[in-house]
C-alpha cells in the first residue's frame, strides 16, 4: 500500500537527487532555449527531444526497480539509442490529439470526460512500455488491464495526480506569472509523474515476469583496477583487430586473454558488455553466441537467458549456435520465458 510519506518521497525526489537534478535542468535550458531560437531552435529541439523521452522513461524504469536513473550521458542525444522509448511520442501525439477533438465536440464536458479517460489509461501504458519496452504492449489492452488490476487501489493515484496537475497548471497559466516559471512548474511535475508512476509498480516486481534484463556486465566496484586496465588494453587491441575486418583475429585475442584471466566469469560478462557499446553491434553478437555457449555448458540457465534478451534486443534476428539450440530452450522453459521459448 502506497503510503502518503512515499508519494511525499516521490515528489520531492527530483530536487533530493542531483544526478536527476542536473540531468533534468539541463533538458529544461535547452528546451527554453529551442523555443526562443526561430530555425536554429527547430534544430536544437531536433537533437534534445530524444534525451528529454529517454531520460523520462528512464527515471520511470529505475524507480519500477527502486534505483537511481543515473545521469544523463551522450547516447541520450541520439535518436536510434533507445528507440522504443521514443514511442512516448505517440502517447503524447495521442493526448493532444484526442483532447482537442473532443473538446472541440463537446465542449468543457467533453474535455472533462477525455481528460479523465486518458488519466486513466496513459500511465498504466507508459509502465508497460517501461517494464517491456515494447511499443506493441504498451498498446495492449490486456497488458495495460492487467497492470491496473495487479497494482489495484494504488493506481489510481496516478490518474488523480495527473487530474490535479493538468488543473494546477490551467490555474497558473491564468496568473500572471513568468512564461519561464510557469515552463519549470510544469516540467517539474512532469518528472514527478514519472518518479511516481515507477514507485507505484515498483512492489509488484514486473520486470522479474518480463524477458528485459538489467546488462550483464561484471560490477566495475568488483574488478580490480589493474585488471580492468588490462581487459580495456585486451578489448582495444581486438577492436584494432575488427575493425580491420579482421574478425577472427579479434576474438582469438580476447579468447586467449579469457583462458588466462583470474576471474574468467566476470571477463566474459564485461568483454560482452562493452562489445555492445561499439557503434557496430554484430562482433558483439557473434561473442554473445560463444558466452551463451559457455553459460549454458555451465548451467547457468539465468544469465543465458539474459544474454540471449540482450542480443534479441539489438537485433531481433538473433539465435544461438545451431548446437546450442536445444540446451537454450531448456533455459528458456527453465526460467518461463514463453517469448524466448516460442522464437527458438
């Protein structure tokens, strides 16, 4: 049960946390600064938008799991980094949209009802694109359904939030106060809605029920700094190699690094990891099939199904060695992930 001190929490959490802070004032300046730059501010909405929705839907996320978003970081400034967050757009289009025509129609009563119809559903929505990070669930009626049904009496905080934040702001923009604080109250509220929406779900441990994970990468706090230096030297010298189209020769490098680390399980985890981060993402893919082999040799069916989602998540088109196919089922059905089961 969602307590009045947690809402509290959650609502002053944006100023409570620097890193968000930070992050989210950033955002605001240049989106004042676009809306003030005629053709030059097109251009710096153009290549802010994508940081604004990836950060919110990342506030959501983290607080779904009861963590900090982190600050925003460079990959947040492109458009094909992320991208089903991105799919925020169509519930935005959707509300102003519908609001509008509606309003149009019927006038206060019908702007009343629609406003409250869309309060009701868009956060159920936007928790699921989250938690799934798929644009296609997040339009589904079950899923939505049964997230409201699964949070029960707690939901509905959010849709009443959303009510008293579109009449607290419809009250402000009727006084006469500065364009500019009137923009930070509503951006503010905005981060709230997102902060809040996370903790309401956060208890029912969606992400557990979904094949999303968290990266695999070893914990930087648990490699030692030296041996860190010497894996990056490792990966840097394999990146030489690949980039040169020499393929092969890249990956025997850090497979013989492999056979010689102290902590050959944390090294295959974080090589994996930081392969994902090169802007070409198939050598990191081909390395996930000789992971996942090691891990299902192993029997270590929970990150072999994560590894697995993660490669699926890059490119959908992604499948396990042909000899390794029957043991990634059996991880699969072992771990109840139906969607993984059904592609392989």
């Amino acid at each position: 049960m969602i307590k009045a001190t947690d809402i509290a929490r959650e609502f002053a959490y944006p100023l409570k946390n620097v890193t968000v802070l930070l992050s989210a004032l950033f955002i605001f300046l240049m989106l004042e600064f676009a809306a003030f730059g005629k053709l030059l501010g097109l251009f710096l909405a153009f290549l802010i938008l994508p940081s604004l929705f990836h950060y919110l839907m990342r506030i959501l996320d983290a607080r779904a799991k009861g963590k900090d978003p982190g600050p925003l970081d460079v990959d947040d400034l492109y458009w094909f980094q992320g991208a089903w967050s991105l799919f925020m757009l169509v519930h935005v289009a959707v509300t102003i949209y519908a609001i509008y025509i509606f309003g149009s129609l019927y006038k206060l009563p019908g702007l009343l009802i629609t406003s409250a119809l869309l309060a009701a559903v868009i956060p159920a929505s936007l928790a699921v694109l989250a938690i799934t990070r798929s644009p296609l669930q997040s339009l589904n009626p079950k899923a939505i359904g049964g997230l409201i049904g699964r949070t029960g009496s707690d939901y509905w905080i959010l849709p009443t939030y959303v009510l008293l934040a579109g009449f607290v702001m419809q009250w402000i923009g009727s006084l006469s106060w500065p364009d500019l604080l009137v923009d930070l109250i509503g951006f503010y509220l905005t981060l709230v809605f997102f902060s809040l929406t996370g903790t309401v779900v956060a208890p029912h441990d969606f992400h557990a029920e979904v094949g999303i994970y968290d990266p695999v990468e070893a914990d930087k706090a648990d490699v030692d700094a030296s041996l860190l230096k010497e894996r990056t030297a490792v990966l840097n010298h394999a990146y030489g190699f690949v980039s040169r189209d020499n393929r092969a020769g890249g990956f025997k490098h850090i497979e013989s690094w492999l056979q010689r680390d102290p902590d050959p399980e944390s090294a295959w985890a974080w090589f994996f990891d930081q392969m994902l981060r090169w802007e070409i993402k198939h050598p990191a893919l081909l390395f996930g099939q000789s992971y996942l082999n090691v891990l299902l040799n192993d029997g270590d069916d929970v990150t072999a199904v994560k590894v697995m989602m993660r490669c699926r998540h890059e490119n959908d088109a992604f499948v396990p060695l042909p000899g390794d196919i029957e043991l990634a089922r059996k991880a699969a059905k072992e771990c109840g992930n139906e969607e993984l089961l059904k592609v392989l």
